[in-house]
C-alpha cells in the first residue's frame, strides 16, 4: 500500500496528460500527430514551466519502465504476420534496406559531428522504425539518459512532421501519381505511425486517390514489426561495446538482451494473426466479440503508451538538453534526407524488379 502511495502522484499526473493528449486529437482530428506525441509534449511543457513537486518522481520512474513496456506489449495485437505477407516481395526488402541505411547514417555522421554514441543511435532507430516508439523501447537496452532520450523523441517529431508536410508533394512529383511507388515511399521515408498515415491522408486530399494510404499503412506496420530483430542486435552491440570498454564485466545471454517485452509483442501479434484467422473463415471465433477486443487493446495501448510518453516528458528537463547541444539536431535531419532518398532508389528497385518477374514467361 506505501508503495501504490509513493507511486500515486507522478502516475496520476501521466495519466491526466496522456488523456489530454487523446482529447486533443479527438477534437482536431486532422492534427499530424498522435496522443501519444502530444502527451510527451505537455509533458516537457509541465515540466519546464513549472517546479514539479518532487513527489510526482517515483511514478514517472514507474511509467518510463513498466508500463511503457505493457504498452509495448500490447501493440503487437495491430499487426498480424498476414498483413505483412500480403505486400509480397515488395515492401519487406525495402524496409530492411531503408533501416539498415538510416542505423547506418546515425552512426556514420554521429562519429563526424561527435554525438554521442547512445543519442545517435537512438535517433537511428527512430528514423529508421517507428520514432518515438522504437526510442523508449532501446533506450533504457543501450543505457541512454532521459535526457538523451527526450531529445530523440523531439528531434524525430521534428522531422518526421516537416516529412509529413512535403513528402505528399514530393511523391506527386517524384512518381506521377503511382499509387503503389506513392504508398511504399511515404510508408519507408516517414518516421512516425500517426506522421505515415497523415502523409497518406494528405496525399488522398491532394489527389483523390487513397490507395496509397493503404500501401503507405501497410509498409509502416511492416517497419514497426522489425522491433523485433532491431532492438535486441542493439541491444548486445551496446553490451559488447560496454565490456571492451570496461564498463561491463561479462556479455549478456539471450534473455538478458531479449526483454521480455519484446517477446510479448511477438506473442500478441500471433494471437492477432491467429485470432483473425478464426474470427475469418474458419468461425472458431466471434468475429464481432474479437473486434472489440482487439479495439479496447488498441485504446489501451494507446493510453498506456502515452502516459509513459508523458511521463519521459515529465522527467525531462530542458535545461539538461542544453548540454547535448544542436548537432543531434542536425543529425537527425541529415537521417531524415538520406532516409528519403534511399527510399526513392529503393522504391524503384523494388518495383522495377517485381515487374520484371511479372514479365517473365512461365
């Protein structure tokens, strides 16, 4: 009961900000970001204009680990393994291609403009996965500071809206209105879930055509499931790393660096796969019963996610940020843009030779 107590104040601050920032996409349902952003966002806010009691820390503490990892957890009931089979041979080699470039431009250019190893690489995986997300889940792997990560957060928001912004223009431009090469750039180029899809809803405003949203929505959830092989390769990289330098005495086992969470994820995006099949053509399920559980997971994971946002943002302060200086900064816009343009050669890679194979005889 003392500890429900100590953790009560800094949760029921989370909570309150997480729910704020779903209210807020709610009444702005056009808005380019999601509850979850927008919930670390009044987080920083709260937290830098105002002197927090120090009461709110444990709970924040809490959220930032436990519950983020529920939340986690939870997001693998979006995506079953069959909608990542069903965009074929297209979508699946341009995301590996698209993440091992961005993993590789953060460390590359990090090392050139002497950012600090865990902040590129954190800024890496946002850019390359799923932002803010693939950030809180790697963090706490590699040993980042929540000032380092609070400042990937904001540097993926950054960028990923101005990619929000002009990639619906430039797709137009690039690919003369093509909806598969339109859906698979905005889906690989664009950090953010919440950012991909509003690119697509852009893109449908501007044209009529909203068949690159589904293609786009599709190669993101392709992305985000790459958490998976992503966050534990980084996670015994930063291990190994830390033992030759001496910080770390011994390299970890498998589930030390497998987090269960992960593996959680797994397990509920079978269950999603598995549920879908037998609420489908086999009627083992009830299809409208397996509906509403997989929506009250969506809002659950929604809630639970966002209020570990607001609580990073709640222990984030700007001040420590200053430190780390604007070379994050730039770091991440250079991601950003060489995300893209590996995206376009890789788009017309991938659809050159698909329709190369739809050519051939036999």
């Amino acid at each position: 009961m003392n500890r429900l107590f100590a953790l009560a104040p800094g949760l029921v601050l989370a909570v309150a900000l997480a729910l704020a920032g779903h209210a807020i996409v709610l009444a702005l349902p056009k808005l380019p970001v999601s509850g979850v952003t927008l919930a670390i966002l009044l987080g920083l806010l709260l937290a830098n204009l105002t002197a927090l009691p120090a009461a709110v820390a444990e709970g924040t503490r809490f959220a930032v680990t436990h519950i983020l990892r529920a939340g986690i957890v939870l997001l693998g009931l979006r995506l079953s393994f069959v909608d990542v089979a069903s965009i074929g041979s297209a979508s699946l080699p341009l995301v590996v291609v698209t993440i091992v470039a961005a993993l590789l431009i953060a460390a590359s250019l990090g090392r050139a403009l002497q950012v600090p190893t865990r902040l590129a690489t954190l800024i890496g995986v946002g850019t390359g996965i799923c932002g803010a997300t693939a950030i809180v889940a790697t963090s706490p792997l590699i040993g980042a500071r929540n000032a380092e990560t609070g400042y990937a957060v904001a540097c993926i928001v950054l960028c990923g809206l101005a990619g929000m912004l002009v990639y619906p223009l430039l797709a137009q431009v690039l690919f003369a209105g093509d909806p598969l090469r339109t859906g698979l750039f905005l889906g690989a180029a664009i950090p953010d879930t919440a950012q991909v899809i509003g690119a697509g809803m852009a893109y449908r405003d501007y044209t009529g055509d909203a068949r690159p949203l589904e293609v786009a929505t599709v190669t993101k959830m392709t992305r985000n499931l790459m958490m998976l092989l992503v966050i534990p390769l980084l996670a015994i990289s930063s291990r190994r790393a830390a033992v030759e330098d001496g910080r770390e005495s011994s390299v970890p086992r498998w589930h030390e660096f497998v987090p269960l969470f992960v593996l959680g994820f797994a397990a509920m995006s079978l269950l999603r796969t598995l549920g879908d099949a037998g609420a489908g053509s086999f009627a083992a399920v009830d299809p409208q019963a397996w509906r509403w559980l997989i929506e009250t997971a969506r809002l659950a994971a929604d809630l639970l996610l966002a209020t570990a946002m607001a609580a990073l943002g709640l222990s984030t302060r700007l001040a420590s940020l200053r430190e780390l200086g604007a070379r994050p900064l730039w770091l991440a816009f250079a991601c950003m843009l060489g995300l893209a343009l590996v995206a376009f050669l890789g788009v017309e890679l991938v659809v050159a030779v698909s329709e190369g194979w739809t050519r051939t005889p036999g």
